[in-house]
C-alpha cells in the first residue's frame, strides 16, 4: 500500500476547496490501495513525512511567500526527512490574491533542498478558483499517488 501525505494551509473557502479537490483525486477508486494522511501544516510532523511515500502540499501566497503555517511546517522538519525522502514524488498548489512568485520561488528551493522529484506541474492559482482548478488539482494529487505506486 501507499501512503500519501496531505499536508495544507487552508484558511479560506477557496483554499479548502482546493485541499477537498486534492483529497478526491487521492481517493479515486482506480489509484487501488492509498492510505492517505491528511494534517494541516502546522500539525504536520517529520514522522509523518518520513512515513510517506509522496507528498502533496498546499499553501496560501501571503505578501508574497509562502503562509506561515507551511514554513513552519518546513522549518520543523527539513533536517530530519531530508535524506530520507529524497527521490520521493510531490507537487503542490499555490492560490493567491495577486501575485504568488515569491511563493513559487520559496517552493521550488524548499523541495529542491530536500531532493523530493516533481511528479506533477505545480498549479498556481490568483483569484477566483474555478472548476478547471480544482479538476487540475484532482490530477495532480492522483498523479502523485500514482508516481508513488510506480
């Protein structure tokens, strides 16, 4: 079996859409067997990780960067799964209001440091959240479930 872990910073309606959206493409029925652990970022632990196969995350982009909560998330655990989890498939979303680069760049150089192999494009979302979002977010978390089944 394997195991997928979830780990987001939701604090609007259009975020928690989001994570829902990703949470049904990590249940699809066709992926077979996926055990699916769910923690918002600031619950989130090295355990966690480390007991992982692949990860999907989700953040907010507050001026500019990622949300507080996944950077804590990060900073508490990067030294314990960095080797470790290397090699192992994620993606990610960003939804903001304007603009998301800073948080883009914090994200790609976070994941880069921990050597974790981008299974699917990252999406990025500024504004309104529309159906074609949340059926690319459904893609890419089943994409990464699938990517850790390989």
């Amino acid at each position: 079996m394997v195991s997928i872990l979830l780990v987001h910073h939701s604090p609007s309606q259009a975020t928690t859409e989001i994570a829902e959206a990703a949470l049904s493409g990590l249940r699809m029925p066709e992926l077979g067997d996926v055990d699916v652990i769910v923690r918002p970022a600031l619950e989130a632990t090295a355990e966690d990780v480390l007991a992982a196969d692949g990860f999907v995350l989700g953040t907010t982009a507050n001026f500019g960067y990622i949300s507080g909560a996944l950077k804590h998330f990060f900073d508490t655990t990067y030294d314990a799964v960095r080797e470790p989890t290397a090699g192992r498939p994620f993606s990610y979303w960003i939804h903001g209001g304007y603009d998301t680069t800073g948080a883009e760049t914090a994200m790609k150089q976070i994941t880069t440091g921990l050597g974790w192999r981008l299974a699917f494009d990252p999406l990025i979302v500024t504004g309104e959240v529309t159906a074609d979002h949340l059926g690319a977010t459904t893609e890419l978390a089943a994409t990464v479930a699938a990517a850790a089944s390989a």
